[in-house]
C-alpha cells in the first residue's frame, strides 16, 4: 500500500471558493487516510465539525507595536515551518501564491530539511495581483520555487504564463464538488416561500464584487420578466450591494427580488433555481456554475476565463459575450420556455457534474502531485478504484 502522508494546508478561511475547494480537498483526503493541518489565522468556514485525521493550527501575528501593520505574512511563515518540524509533514499545499507561495518557500530555507510545496493558482493572484508590477516579481519567485504548481482552468495557466512569463510545468487539476453533498434536494415545500408555482426562478450567487457583474444580473432579469412571470434570488454581499439595491428600486423590481444574504447550505439554496446566472468579466473557474450543474441548475453566463471549459454552450446552458444582457435574457427565455430542453440540460449537467469533475478523480490527481514531488511511486489499482467510483 502507497503510504500515507502528512499534508499541510493553508488557504483563506473565509467565503470564497479558493477556500471551499481548499478545505474540501483536505477533507476528502483526510477520509482516503491522510493527517492534514491546516494552518490559517482562523478556522477554515467549511470545516465546522470534528473530522478524523485534521487538525488546525492557529497563526498569531505579532502586535509589536512599531509595526504599523501587524505582519501576518511572516507570522505564517514561522508557523508553517514550526508545524512542518513538529508534525513531520510531507508536503505544504498551499492555495493563492500571495502570501501563501512566498511564506511557503520562506518556510522551505528557515527548515531546510527537504519539504516540499505545492501551489494551487486560483485566479485573482494572477489576473488582478500579477498585473500589478510591484508584485509581478514576488508572485514569479514563489512559483518557481513551488516544487509543483496546479492550476484550476486551462484560460488560468495561460494567462499565468502571459502575464509572468513562466515556463515552469503547470498542472491542470479542476475545482470540484463532492457529489455526495451536491446533488438536486427536494424544495418543494420551500420554493412556495419565493414564488408562485407559475413564476421561474432566477439566481445568482456571489461576493457582489464589480468584477462579478451583478448589475447585468439585474438586467437580464428585468428582461425575463417582461416575457414571462419570475423571480429573482441573490444569495451573497459585498461592494455592489447597495448599488444593486438602488438599481432594483429604480426599475421597480422590489417586489421581484429576494436578498438571501450568505447561505452555507448552497446546494439546498441552488436546489431552489431553474437557471444560475453568472455574467462574469473574470472568472478563473467559475465554481459556482459547478455547484449549480452538480444540483441540476444550467447556467446562463459569460465567455469569460475558465467558463466555457465548464459550462458547454447548448448542452449544459448557454454562453454569451461579456455584457450582452439581451443575448443573456433571450437565452435564460428560450431555455425556461421549452420544458423538454430544460429537462435535457438539467440531466447534461448532473452527468457532466458527476463525471468530468469528479471529487474522487480530482482528489486523485492532487495525490498523484504529493506522490510524484516526493518521488513515492504508488499503486496503480487506485486510480482505476478511484475513477470506478465516479461511474457509480
């Protein structure tokens, strides 16, 4: 049997999808008999209960008090080496390459003992930290100096080298959802308390930030609903909130849209749409369109990054140019229209969902990166096991 490994994790604990694939990749490995820590300044979100096999360990940052601000970076670092020592670990992997890539390697010279880092790419530290020139440097070296890095789409691998100029191996590993969480619930009893059994439901659901376009979510709804009865559910804050607000209220729209705030039960709150809209100028992935697909809810979103690697145009929803709101609206119609297409996609996006991203397979390929920078050759009869599983 392949031996088990100690695996550090550090990720950003709160909301966002850096974040939950994080914490739920380290889950899914603690139950194939990995020892995880994760290290962070505070619990991962997704974590909640006691689960076998993780542990947390707590980053403290120094309040010296001529720092004007506290410097959370090096505190990591320090950390990340006094658990590498103390637990013995295998592997640091780590999620966004600022800060976490540099405080790994900064780790890697304090122990020089030979551990070894992995660095998932997610998006922003690349599309919006690396364009940034004072940054562009650092973000290179913490690359080069990871012993693997991944990435989540192939649009994220190109644009990291086109914006740095890397040639370092990038290996593609997909976001995923665990199947046995997302799957369509039964909200019968609970869409009555949103709409009318002849209203359809529109949603989005995100951090409401400029980049995400929640004002074309608005948009298309409003063109939807001259056509035909519906609703619309937000699920999310952030900077664009009170925009939103005020744009609803303008269009006289109060009466149509539902404000659910955050909701940590996606996959009941999703069970809930007939279409997701994501209309995105950047989206590395789109991890919300997967949890939506796993749920049976086709999308309605943009050709924007990793998108169209997830979402197949007149199979599993549609895709139009960024900011075509009318494009978008006509599609959202066409599809809530035709009760036998929506049927069709609904079924293409749980097969799609189950298949092609597949938490055992994906948890599998990032084993498959431990294994192979720590020179472990393992046993090929688990993989085979592993993809045997997603076709259940």
């Amino acid at each position: 049997m392949t031996r088990k490994l100690k695996i550090g994790i550090t990720c950003y604990p709160t909301l966002g999808g850096s974040g939950v694939v994080a914490t739920e990749l380290g889950k899914l490995l603690a139950e194939r008999g990995h020892e995880i820590h994760f290290i962070t300044h505070s619990m991962p979100f997704r974590l909640g209960k006691y689960h076998k096999n993780i542990f947390f360990h707590e980053v403290e940052v120094n309040d010296y008090y001529v720092f004007r601000y506290p410097p959370y970076d090096l505190s990591l670092a320090s950390k990340m080496a006094q658990v590498a020592t103390m637990q013995q670990l295998d592997v640091l992997h780590v999620h966004y390459a600022i800060p976490h890539a540099v405080c790994a390697y900064l780790a890697k010279q304090m122990m020089n003992n030979g551990l070894k880092t992995v660095t998932t790419l997610h998006g922003t530290d690349i599309t919006v930290l690396a364009q940034d020139e004072s940054l562009k440097d650092l973000i290179r070296l913490a690359i080069h100096q990871s012993d693997a890095v991944t990435a989540v789409s192939k649009d994220l691998i190109h644009e990291t080298r086109r914006l740095l100029d890397i040639v370092t191996p990038i290996d593609l590993t997909y976001n995923f959802v665990d199947k046995r969480v997302y799957y369509p619930r039964e909200v019968g009893s609970l869409r009555v308390d949103y709409a009318d059994p002849n209203e359809k439901i529109l949603m989005h659901i995100s951090n409401f930030r400029p980049v995400k376009r929640v004002t074309d979510v608005i948009d298309i709804f409003h063109r939807v609903q001259e056509v035909m009865p519906a609703k619309l559910l937000l699920v999310g804050e952030g900077p664009e909130l009170s925009k939103m607000q005020c744009k609803i209220k303008n269009m006289g729209l109060e009466n149509s849209v539902v404000f659910l705030g955050k909701q940590e039960d996606v996959a009941q709150v999703i069970s809930l749409a007939d279409v997701l809209l994501l209309p995105s100028e950047k989206e590395s992935f789109g991890l919300v369109a997967l949890e939506a697909m796993a749920c049976g809810v086709p999308t309605i979103g943009s050709r924007a990054g990793g998108i169209p690697e997830l979402v197949v145009h007149g199979e599993t929803g549609f895709l139009s140019d960024i900011g075509d709101v009318a494009d978008m609206a006509q599609h959202v119609i066409a599809l809530l229209k035709d009760e036998e297409m929506h049927q069709r996609f609904k079924a293409a996006c749980m097969e799609r969902a189950r298949h092609e991203f597949c938490n055992d397979v994906i948890t599998m390929q990032y084993e498959d990166i431990y294994y192979r920078v720590l020179g472990i050759a393992r046993e090929s009869d688990l993989a085979q096991q592993s993809v045997a599983i997603c076709n259940d």
